[in-house]
C-alpha cells in the first residue's frame, strides 16, 4: 500500500508568529523559533519535525498570512 508524506514550505519573512499553525498540526510537525526572529523581528515558525507530516495541510488552512504551501508525495 502506498504511503503519503507531506512536505511543508513556510515563508519565514511572512510569518508573525502567531502560533495557529503549530497548534493547529495534528502530528506537531510544527513550532515557533525560540531564539531567532525574522526581519519583521517575530519568532517565525518552522518544521521542528518533517519527519512526521502527514499532509493534512491543516497549517495551511489556518495561516491568516497564506505564508504556508503543503506539498503530498506519495511513496510507492
């Protein structure tokens, strides 16, 4: 049987931190950098573990700034 996998792109200039994508990830693929901040100066968020996505795009639907694409490969 064939597995999906998802891969996640953030645009991290976008972003502003506002913590519904991470809360919003059922897999916690998702957090917010804790210690660097973009050039808008927020903690932008990142994949603290790709591993794990799903491609649910639930990130994607949430994100008010549109700054997340989710991306489903399916593997064979």
């Amino acid at each position: 049987m064939a597995k999906v996998i998802g891969a996640v792109e953030i645009n991290h200039e976008r972003c502003k931190g506002c913590d519904l994508c991470v809360v919003a990830c059922p897999t916690d693929v998702l957090s917010l950098q804790p210690k660097e901040v973009n050039n808008r100066g927020y903690h932008y968020a990142y994949t603290a573990n790709p591993e794990k996505c799903i491609g649910c795009a639930s990130c994607a639907l949430v994100c008010p700034d549109a700054c997340i694409e989710v991306y489903r490969v399916v593997e064979k």
